[in-house]
C-alpha cells in the first residue's frame, strides 16, 4: 500500500494498514461477510452516482453482494494509490484512489477516489462511513445487478 501522506502515530498506522489489507482482500475476492467484519456497528456507505445512501449492516451488506455479484465485478483491480491517512484521537480519515474491472453495463475500469472515516471500535479500527466518487455512467445498472 502506498501511503504517500501520513499524520498519526504509527502503532495506529499499522493498526489500519492491517484493515485496510483485510478489507481490500475481500472487496477482491467478493467476500462480503470479511467487507462487513471491517464496518463499525452503525456503518454508512454512500455512491453518489447512485443517488442513494446505503445506510445500517443490512443495507451496506445488500450493497457489497449486489457489486460482488459475477455479472458486475471480475476479479482484476489494482492496489490503492495516493493513500492520505490522517488520525486524530478515535477517528481517521482515508482518502485513495483505486480502480477496479467492472463488467456492467459493459467490460469497464473503474476510477474511483475513496474516502473512508474510521472509528476505534471494539479495540479496533473499523469503517464508519464510506465514500465512492465516480461518473454516473460507471453505476449504471450495479444496483440492479442479480436482476
């Protein structure tokens, strides 16, 4: 991982580093009971080309399986860059690029800017909230996937 900005202290750094790569192995291999394990209790994801929030673990989970599903996702992404971590006290926030081999509407790679706030939860740096950033064209039909 390619952390090019860093404020913080490193045991927390690595704390989160160790998520990140849990959870970045997951979203790679559709692994959504792995995706949920890395969500605060009341997580919030949001995609804004999808004029919807995705709010509470029932919802979040509905999410990630309906972008997992094989119709979408291939398994082919990139690892993040330009990965910005600011920590302060119990919080942090992300900020990184990432791409990733979507397949619906049609075979496309998805550029994407991530923006995640974090929480100490439980011992544990875990995913309050989620942001995707992308043109509208790239979610076309994503929420519709299994359909």
């Amino acid at each position: 991982m390619n952390i090019r900005q860093f404020f913080g202290h490193a045991s927390d750094l690595a704390a989160i580093r160790s998520m990140l790569l849990r959870y970045k192995a997951a979203i790679d291999h559709g692994d959504v009971g792995i995706v949920m394990a890395c969500h605060a209790d009341h997580a919030e994801i949001s995609a804004i080309s999808l004029d919807s929030v995705y709010t509470g673990k029932n919802q979040v989970r509905q999410f990630f399986e309906n972008l997992f599903s094989p119709a979408v996702k291939e398994d082919q992404s990139k690892p993040p860059t330009d990965t910005h971590i600011c920590i302060h006290g119990q919080t942090a926030v992300l900020v990184m690029l990432h791409e990733m081999r979507l397949l619906k509407p049609e075979p496309h790679i998805l550029h994407c800017r991530i923006s995640l706030t974090l929480i100490r939860e439980k011992n544990e740096w875990r995913i309050l909230h989620s942001h995707l950033s992308a043109s509208r064209e790239t979610f076309l039909d994503v929420g519709d996937a299994r359909h």
